[in-house]
C-alpha cells in the first residue's frame, strides 16, 4: 500500500497542534513543585512525572520510530514509559528522569516530530501517526487537570480562567421530543477529503441501528437538581441503587458527590484547592455512572443509551418530524465550525458553565450543550461495533470493551479538534474524578 505525500497546508496544520498541545501539556504542569510531580499513590491517577514522560514516548514510538522507522532516542524507554507492559502501581517505584532531564525528552521529541513533517517523504501515514499522537496528549492534558482537581492542586495558571460565558435564560427548557426510525451511528469511512481524516477504532464503522421515538432533557442535569436528590436522601435510600452501586456506595463510604461538602445551610463544592459556594445552574459534575442511575430512579426518569444520545446531537427530523432523516450534522448545531458561542471547550471557560448557557449550540431538537461543559454518561455498555478491528495501538480501545460504560460529548477540558458527534469515552461505572455528569431521558 503507498501513501501520499501530505500538503503544505495539512502540515502546517499537523505543526501547529504539536506546538500548541505540547503548550498547554506544560502549563497545566509547570507551577507544580517537584514533589507534586510525584504525588500520592493512588489508583485513579498517575505521578505527573512519569505521564509526562510517557506522553514523549508515545510520540517517539508512533512518530519517529514506528512510522519513521528511528532509532529510539533512549535505552530505557519502553522499560519505563510503555503503558501497556508498565503496571499503574509501580510507576511511583521507577527510576525516573527527574525534571530537567524529562522537559529535554519531551522538547527533543516535539523537536524531531516537527521536524519530520517538513521532511519531503512526509506521508498521510506519517500525518496519522501525528494525529494519533496529539489526540492522545489532548487526552493527557485532560486527565492532568483531573489530577490536579482529585489532589487538590491549584488550579492551572493561566487556562482555564479567561472568560465567562453569560447564561441564557434560566427557564426550564423540559424535554426534547426525538422521533424514531432507522439511524446510523458511529464514523464513516473515510473518503478522498473527507472531513474527518481520523477517527479511533472504535468509532469504526457507521451502521444502523434502530431508536425507538424518546424524549431527552434539553440540558444536563445542574447541581441544583442533583442536590435536591441528595437532600432526599438519595444516597440512603437503597431502593434507587443498583447492585453494583449499592456495593460501590458502601465500599466509597458515599453519602453525596465528590468534592461537596456541608457549611450550614449551604452546599460548598471545591474547585481545585479552594472551596466555594454551589452554584444551583452549573451543571453538576464528578458524579458516577452510578450516582447518575440512582438520580434517574429518583426522578424518575433514566439515561440516555449511546444510540439515543447520538441521534439527538446529531440527527435532524423529515419535514414533517415523525422519524428521523438520512442526514446526520457534522456538529449539533449544523456544519458550521465550532466557536466559543457553540460549546465550553478548550479549558477557556470558567470551569462548567449553566447548563443554559451556549443556546447556540443547540442540536436540531433543541438540546444544548450536546458538546462540551461535562461528559455525559449513557447506559451503553463499552462495546466494538460490529466488523470491529484494532487500530495500531491496539491498547486504546480492544483491553476496555464490556468492562467500562460509554459517555459522550466531551467537558470544558476538551480540545475541539479532538471532538465530533460519533466520539466515544469510556470509563468504569465506578469513576467519579473525571469530569463527566449526565443527562436524562423520560421513560415513556
């Protein structure tokens, strides 16, 4: 199979995330001290040093070496940074680059990656390579801000505070009505000058699936609401638990959602390292598939299956609104490029906003904020799709499958150019640290 060789413009595209990923890698880590690069032993996180080094093997092993076919730039690489033969409990106990030499590693790496894709046999192989290796450090950054949220860290110098987005108006939107009929989900295959020229394996391939007319919240849920479910005592209440969320809430000692607290008559959330007061709008957040399912019993309602919620973001009505059309939207909104008036993405927001705000954004049926703000749990079990097979990093999807739960739509962490309307998350029901709530479906 040949390759071509990739265009100007596409590589100046490919240049500019490299140098911008790897921007925004270091300042969500740079403030913090040489033992906050460590930090605690804890399974739901790594130790900072040991991510950003595995983020500069990655890059060289996919990149440089498995695309380029380079020698690697260190003997111990592979020994120390390879995720998939490293186990999570050991990388506190490593030998380690400490901070001078890990920050070379990661520039040398970011330096022969750009340099590779101004090399004349620069291929669309090698531009995938490249795709792959940002989306993942796109990812990692995420994951850094949750670190930094879970070990109470401040909160990034200079991302994350620059804006705030104004709420629209805070009526009750209510539901949307999304007809049935024949939809497909899931990515299609890739064309000459597709629009998307990457999509992960498990994304892979569109198919049809049947959905059954339903009616979805227009907005997340807000911490307004899930207080009022945790004031009725819904982590007490073993009737609106699951089985495995009755043993998770037992196991977790849960008796409210991450990070709140009780000052009074008040709730109290913290934000990184500092405690404020609950805003009742703002999209509730760090809950668990879980917490998500018991508030749906509670209010009798459920969430959305992985189907469902990508018909309503992506889906348009016939004419005449009874089922639902061949046409699928490349973004909820319509085809027009992502801006800040669509979504609360990039870190650029002030953490999670209304779950009103962004009325721009709003699919075809009137959901909003279909993208962005919080990750949105659906009751989709982990899955391939049918005629499912492995990318090259095999580790990325096949190892999860029938053991994590689905969420879709990305937070306000996210990058935009890692998102669109098929992208799958995927994370144990049991995961409160991430930044992921929910929204709900009625059941008739």
């Amino acid at each position: 199979m040949t390759f071509a060789t990739t265009a100007c413009s596409d590589r100046a595209e490919l240049s500019a995330w490299v140098l911008d990923a790897r921007s925004r890698t270091l300042a969500l880590v740079s403030d913090l001290s040489d033992e906050q690069w460590m930090g605690p032993r804890l399974s739901i996180v790594n130790p900072i040093r040991w991510e950003l080094g595995h983020l500069a093997w990655f890059a060289e092993h996919w990149v440089l070496r498995h695309a380029a076919g380079s020698a690697p730039l260190r003997g111990d690489a592979d020994t120390l940074f390879d995720s998939s033969t490293v186990p999570h409990d050991v990388r506190w106990d490593l030998p380690l680059p400490d901070r001078a030499e890990t920050l070379r590693y990661l520039e040398d790496v970011r330096d022969r990656v750009l340099a590779r894709i101004d090399e004349a046999s620069f291929s669309t192989r090698d531009a995938y390579f490249v795709r792959l290796a940002v989306f993942h450090e796109d990812m990692h950054d995420e994951a850094f801000a949750y670190t930094r949220q879970t070990l109470g860290y401040p909160s990034p110098i200079g991302i994350g505070r620059r804006m705030k987005v104004p709420s629209a108006d805070r009526t009750d939107l209510g539901d949307a009505r999304v007809p049935g009929g024949v939809f497909r989900i899931g990515a299609e295959r890739p064309t000459p000058g597709a629009l998307e020229p990457f999509v992960f394996d498990n994304e892979m391939w569109s198919h049809d699936v049947e959905v059954a007319p339903f009616s979805i919240a227009r907005t997340a849920v807000s911490q307004g609401q899930f207080a009022a479910f945790v004031e009725d005592g819904g982590y007490r209440r073993a009737e609106l638990w699951t089985d495995d969320g009755r043993v998770w809430r037992t196991r977790a000692d849960a008796d409210g959602p991450a990070y709140w607290r009780r000052d009074g008559h008040r709730w109290l959330r913290r934000d990184f390292d500092r405690w404020v007061p609950l805003e009742p709008g703002r999209a509730v957040v760090h809950v668990n598939a879980h917490e998500a399912d018991a508030y749906c019993r509670w209010a009798g309602r459920r969430l959305p299956t992985e189907a469902e919620w990508e018909a309503a973001a992506s889906g348009e009505p016939v004419s005449r609104g009874d089922r639902l059309a061949p046409h699928r939207r490349r973004f909820p909104w319509g085809d027009s490029p992502p801006s800040e008036a669509h979504a609360c993405l990039d870190g650029h927001g002030d953490g999670c906003a209304d779950v009103h705000a962004h009325p721009a954004g709003d699919s075809a049926f009137g959901c909003r904020q279909m993208w962005g703000n919080v990750w949105q749990w659906t009751s989709t079990p982990f899955a391939p799709y049918p005629g499912f097979v492995a990318d090259p990093y095999k580790e990325y999807s096949e190892p999860w499958f029938h053991t994590h739960r689905v969420l879709r739509g990305g937070c306000h962490w996210t990058r935009t150019r890692l998102l669109r309307n098929t992208w799958r998350n995927f994370y144990t029901p049991d995961r409160r640290d991430v930044w992921a709530g929910f929204r709900t479906c009625a059941l008739g």
